[in-house]
C-alpha cells in the first residue's frame, strides 16, 4: 500500500452529506412502524438509598403494558477492569437516574403511566457528591462490596471510594525536589463536566429473532454493546447481533452500552421489537459526561528551565461506577506526563466514586483538562523562573529520543517544529497589541500559544473487501459513522488506492457483528489507523488474487502490472491491459470471487519495566501532537470572553483529507471553546444535574463559532497506513488550555479552573476569585495514593 500514498491523497466530498442535509437519512431513533412498541426507564430520584421494597404488579395490568424488567432479569454486573455495574439497582441506589425497571408498551404515554403505578419504598442512606468527601477518613463507601467484584484487569490498586489508581515513578523525586538549584512551583487546578449532546440521543431498537437477540442501535462500539448484554444476561455473545443504522454523532458518549440491554430483555419477554430512546432531559441527566476533575503539580525546575523532577495527582470523579474512568487513569501518564522531558517523574490518577450520575468519554478524553493543567502550570514555571514562555517550551517540549514519563522513547522530532510553524503561521497577522492592553473599545486583550500531547487509540480491528462484478468494491467492517467522515472518507480512499478504482466505487457496508470481525471500536481518532491498515491488508490480498489472473490473461508477470483507473495495465505501457471489471469475470470462472481479509492491532511499543502501575496502555503506539495560538477579548463591565482569532498546527501524519480535517479542526475548537467559556454543569444536594436541559446548559451558538485557521504538520512517525494518524480528537485538546492561559495573560491574575464563565472572569478581574486550594489533594506525593 506505500506505493499507493499519494493516490490516496485526495479531496473526496462526503458521500452522506446531501442525504443528512436534505433530513433523509435514517437513525436509529427514526426506526418505527406498527410492529415496534415503546420502552421506558424507571430511574431513581434520589442519589443515595437502600431498596425497601420494590413492586410492578400493578403496572403489570396497566393498559399496553407488554412486558417490565427488573434487577432479576439481569443479575449480572459489567466494568472496564472491575465489573462493578449492574444494570438494575437491586438493593441499594447510587445516583440520581439509575435505572430500576424497564417497561415496555404499545405506546410512549402507556409506558410512563405504567412506571408511574410501580411501588418503590426507599430508606435515605448518606450521599457521597464530591471527591473531597469521598476521600474523607471514615467517608461511607459508595461500593460497601467492592472487594467481592470481579477482576477483570490485573495490576490496579483499590480501596474503599478509589475505583482504580493507576501510578508512575521513574527516577528519584525525592533527590530532584531536594536540590538546591530548584525553583519548586505547586499549583492546583479544577475542572467541571462536559456533556457531549449529540443531535441523537442513545437509541435502540431491540428484537429477538430466531432465538437470537438482534439490537439496532447508535452506537460507537457494536462488540462491546455485543459483550455487555451477553454479560449482563448471562447468555453467549453469538446469541447476541448488534447492527448499526447512521449515528447522529457520539463524541464519546456512545463508547459505551447504555440502553440496549433492557430492550434486548424487553424484546424477549414481549416478544415484540422494543424501541427505547432516551428523552433529552434523561440524555443531559444521566449522560456519561465528561468527567470533573482535579489536579495538582509540582515540578523542581532549575534556572535555565530544566524540570529536574515533576509529581502530580489526578483525582477523576468516575460517579457511582467505575465505568470508563477506569480505563482512563491510564491516560494522565501521556496526556499530564507527555509535553516535556521530564528528568523524573511520579504520577497518581485515581477514578473516585461519587453518588453522582457515572461519567465517560468524551473527545481527547482526560487530555484536555490534563493539557489545561499541564499548560497553566507551564506558564507558572515560566513567571517562577523568569524565561520567555515560548523558550521555555522550545527547550522542553519532547522530540526523538527522549523519553516519556513512563520511559517510552519518542520518535522524531515533531512539536519543535511545529511551534515554528505556528510562529510562522502567527507572523502572517502582526499586531502590536500586548497582553493586558485596552483595545479601543475598552476591552482587555489577550493572547497565549500552548502544545499539547495526545495519542491515538490502536488495537485489534478486521476487515474484509470483496470485489464485485461490476469492478467496485465492498469493504465490510465493524466501523460506525458518527460524524468524524473516517468511514465516508479515509476508508473509501485507502481501498479505492489499493485497488486502482475511484473511491465513488468503494461500497462502505454498515456495522453488523454477524458479518464483520471484532474491533474495538470507533473513537480516539482509531478508525483511519486500525480500520484503515486493515483495510489496506485486505486490498494487498485483493490485489494479489487479482494480479494473480491478470498475469495469465495479459502473459505478464504481476510484478509488471499496476492497477489503476479501473484498469490493470503493463507498467509504463498505458492503454495496454484489461478492465478490472473483466478480470474479476475471468477469475469467477477460474477460481471463483475474489475477496481479501486483512488484520490490524497495536504493533505495541515498549515503555520501561517497573515504571507503570494500574495502566492499560504502559506506551503510546501513536503519539500525536497540537500547538494552538489564541487571540481574545475580554469585556471588563460584563466578563463576556470574545474569541478574536483562533490558529491551529496539527500533528496528522499524512493528511488524506484535507478537507475533511478541516472539519475535524474548526468542529473539535468550537466545542472546546463551550468548554472553556460556557458549559457549567453543577449537583446540587440531592445529587441532581441543576443544568436539565438546554435552557440553563450554554452550548456554543452560530455567533460563537469563530474561522479557524491550520497548518497541517506532515511527516511525523506513524505505524498507521501510509503513515495516516486520526485527526478527529486532537482539534479540541489544546482549546480550554490556550483560552484560560490567554485569560490569564489577559488579567493577569491566576487562572485555575474551567469553565470561565463571565461571572467568574468578572470575579477575576474584581479580585473576587478566591484562590483554588485543594487541601484534600496532599503537597506529599505518597500521601495520595494506595501504593506506599
């Protein structure tokens, strides 16, 4: 497929744009019809209780009612590393909105009256709503069971409401902050939720079929909501069909199964298709934010900017399960732990149980209020210690050879000259404005340029390309279109390269677990790296297969024969083959169709022995980096932040796409500016969102949206096809980092936690901010973990 790098660089338009603008393409959320009854969820409205009792008998002969679940239908519990999660609360409640019966009936408004009709008597138990109180001596556990849950990844340390800490160490802290040539800074930061919103809520439709459950629903990851409901109902996963319909978009938020297991149950025990949707009130209520999250750094920097020695904990509220947070602990170590050389290094990131709703992904999941953090404090290095800021980074930022915080070396130099392009980019708008000044209409200007670090998620993918008589092509995979283009772009060009045909030529199957192998899933910008490289195995069978016969055909070697424009030609001799179209014809009679199957997981890179603790991934496999420049002003009377100008060199390996990047780009900023400026989620005492729904919940609106301008960095290692890296996640990492340092140079007052809403930008520049003081995070390392 190398050979085929520059055919597959081109400016495909979207084959499902039209389609979606005309309103006629069909989500889940659309599937309907007379055969197909309505599902709803009872859910708690309390965060914390003991289940006294719990009756359905009168719902049962409610009119419609074809069926209601409970705790018995599915006792089994699920988890990334723990299975901590049952889908029914049983016996104790967790959090205000967890599910306690699912009821099915012929119609929406018979389901609800029917839920209405259940007794429920509770009695209150105490409720845990902050991380501060969850780590309290003698704090009541969340999970007074948790050491009877399932393993289900070796390695973590546990205890009481810490789910899951997962640590580095690599080198001697103690001796680097004992040095007498360090300037030791400490800064404390503090982030709150993000909600993801996408324009469909989570969906399914839910049928059993030939004693086999059949679930259509939106979703990221078909295999897991395949494992989960086989899990949680103690079935075979081949007893289990998961088909994905367009998604109206995830961003994280449909990483997970949600839904689908109670209308899978639904569907058996009525014996009808179940549909089940959540409200968009139940969406912004129990949806898997973004996580809050706490953080301290330290860092012993000597005078000419080496950090000798850095240690910091990440407190992430997983809420009442383990969930996905598990699995992101691992993400600290690149994302806090991956900017800048680090001579050592120790780092705790632990998921705490909260009795609030369970949070989850969310685009650069973990690393964008990690490179928050990680960037404020950088600058603070920076006034400590008295050095230009861009110098600073210059001098610090990784490049090849250096090694991460986990001991990884790092290939090529990358962001080095990516904030000299940034630089470059910056020089084509001079201005003298400065940090601070009044601009004419009295407004507080301001400006900062951050680096970020993310990295992109690999793992086990499969795909098959058959080759049709008409000379196109059909890739069947497990892939998802969520809105990022991967499978309407990338895809289709990496196959149509690797088979010399045009990429509207390309037949893109949608997912369905009966027909495509396992892959992990789409998210963390994986779909071009693991789908596409086994994409381009298939097409490298294809071709050979196809060669294969051409040879005869034309009594040419295959070594002499491209394929190209639809056609398999002699090298250098145009106009002197066969149609792909008639070779396909001749291999039927020969041996039959011809197809390929190709394979992809993570090529695995290692990280020094004994450096990591509780992690799922010790090295990066794709390391992918961000530089961001922001220009903003700031109304002293109303606190209302402007963007002025937003700029963006991106790490993308080799673009496909450009187009579609630029997407990715001015999307991924945008949503990152609501979470740096306006969305604010907040829990009141009874442990409910007081943001229910879009009224009180500021998305960013059509005035918000600013142009972004880019410089797609080209060139840096990559183990992905033709040296592609996903491009999808890294847009938003840097966002709520460069706006708050650019406040923060705006004002010039210390700026630590997210979002910056006006009252609290007024609050600064009043000097009504208090300072942030996370007394609950110790200033000694060892204090704050499991591990001594």
């Amino acid at each position: 497929m190398q050979d085929n790098a520059d055919a597959a660089v081109m400016n495909f338009p979207r084959r499902d744009a039209r389609d979606k603008l005309l309103g006629r393409t069909k989500y889940t959320i659309d599937v309907g019809g007379s055969e197909v009854i309505h599902a709803v969820l009872l859910r708690a409205e309390v965060a914390s209780a003991q289940v006294l009792r719990l009756d359905v008998e009168a719902a049962r002969s409610m009119p419609g009612v074809r069926a209601i679940a409970t705790w018995e239908d599915a006792p089994g519990a699920h988890g990334i590393g723990i299975a901590d999660h049952p889908i029914f609360a049983r016996d104790v409640i967790r959090y205000h909105g967890e599910p306690i019966a699912a009821i099915a009936a012929d119609t929406l408004e018979q389901a609800h009256a029917a839920a209405r009709a259940i007794t429920l008597e509770l009695a209150p138990l105490p409720a845990i709503l902050t991380m501060a109180q969850a780590l309290e001596k003698d704090a009541p556990l969340v999970h007074p069971d948790w050491k009877d849950y399932d393993i289900l990844f070796e390695g973590a340390a546990r205890g009481g409401n810490v789910a899951w800490e997962a640590t580095v160490a690599r080198g001697d802290t103690d001796a680097a902050f004992d040095r007498p040539d360090v300037t030791i800074i400490d800064g404390v930061y503090r982030v709150g939720r993000q909600s993801h919103v996408p324009f469909e809520p989570r969906a399914v439709v839910a049928a059993f079929e030939d004693g086999r459950h059949h679930i259509q629903t939106s979703t990221q990851v078909p295999w897991t909501v395949r494992h989960v409901t086989a899990r949680v109902l103690n079935i075979p996963e081949s007893q289990v069909r998961v088909t994905v319909p367009a998604v109206g978009g995830g961003f994280g938020l449909k990483f997970d199964c949600s839904l689908e297991p109670y209308a899978a149950i639904l569907a058996k025990k009525s014996g009808r298709v179940v549909s089940l949707v959540n409200s968009r009130r139940e969406e912004q209520m129990t949806c898997l934010c973004r996580e809050n999250a706490e953080i301290r750094i330290r860092s012993a920097v000597t005078a000419d900017g080496e950090i000798v020695g850095r240690e910091a904990t990440v407190l992430m509220d997983c809420g009442a399960y383990g969930g996905e947070q598990v699995f992101l602990t691992t993400m600290t170590a690149h994302t806090l732990g991956g900017n800048y050389r680090l001579g050592s290094v120790r780092l705790s990131s632990r998921a705490i149980y909260t009795n609030t709703p369970p949070n989850g992904a969310f685009r650069a999941c973990n690393g964008v209020y990690n490179t928050f953090a990680l960037e404020r404090h950088t600058d603070e290095i920076c006034d400590a210690i008295g050095m230009d800021r861009m110098e600073f980074r210059r001098r610090n930022v990784v490049g090849d050879q250096d090694i991460g915080a986990t001991g990884q070396v790092f290939e090529g130099d990358v962001l080095r000259p990516m904030i000299d392009r940034m630089q470059a980019l910056c020089a084509k708008h001079p201005n003298s404005r400065k940090n601070g000044q009044r601009l004419d209409d009295g407004r507080i200007y301001g400006r900062a340029m951050t680096v970020g670090t993310w990295f992109i998620f690999v793992g086990p993918s499969a795909a098959t390309v058959n080759l049709n008589v008409d000379g196109s092509a059909t890739l069947v995979t497990s892939g998802v279109e969520i809105g990022s283009g991967s499978m309407m772009h990338a895809l289709p060009q990496i196959v149509a390269a690797g088979l010399g045909i045009a990429p509207e030529q390309v037949i893109v199957k949608t997912a369905d677990t009966d027909a495509a192998g396992r892959d992990l899933g789409v998210g963390g910008g994986r779909t071009t790296v693991s789908i596409g490289a086994a994409s381009a195995a298939a097409c490298d069978e294809v071709r050979d297969k196809l060669l294969a016969v051409a040879s005869e055909m034309l009594q040419t070697a295959p070594d002499q024969l491209v394929l190209a424009d639809g056609r398999v030609e002699i090298r250098g001799r145009p106009g002197s083959g066969t149609t792909i179209q008639k070779v396909v014809a001749e291999a039927e009679t020969r041996t039959g169709p011809i197809s390929g199957s190709g394979a992809f997981t993570a090529p695995g890179i290692e990280a020094m022995p004994g450096c990591a603790a509780g992690h799922f991934i010790d090295a990066i496999d794709i390391p992918v980096f961000a530089v961001h420049d922001c220009e903003l002003a700031i109304d002293p009377d109303t606190g209302q932040v402007e963007i002025l100008a937003y700029r963006v060199v991106q790490d993308v390996g080799r673009a496909l796409n450009h187009r579609a990047i630029h997407g990715q780009i001015q999307g991924g900023v945008v949503q990152g500016m609501g979470y740096a400026l306006h969305e604010e989620i907040t829990i009141n005492e009874q442990g409910c969102f007081d943001q229910t729904g879009f009224e009180a919940y500021r998305l960013p609106l059509a005035q918000d949206v600013v142009p972004i301008e880019f410089d797609l960095f080209e060139g840096a290692p990559s183990c992905g096809p033709l040296g592609t890296k996903g491009a999808g996640e890294v847009p938003i990492l840097n966002v709520g980092a460069t706006i708050g340092c650019a406040i923060a140079n705006a004002t010039g007052k210390q700026v630590s936690q997210l979002p910056l809403t006006p009252p609290r930008v007024l609050a600064l520049l009043d000097g009504r901010d208090e300072p942030l003081a996370l007394d609950h995070i110790s200033a000694v390392w060892s204090d704050n973990t499991l591990r001594r």
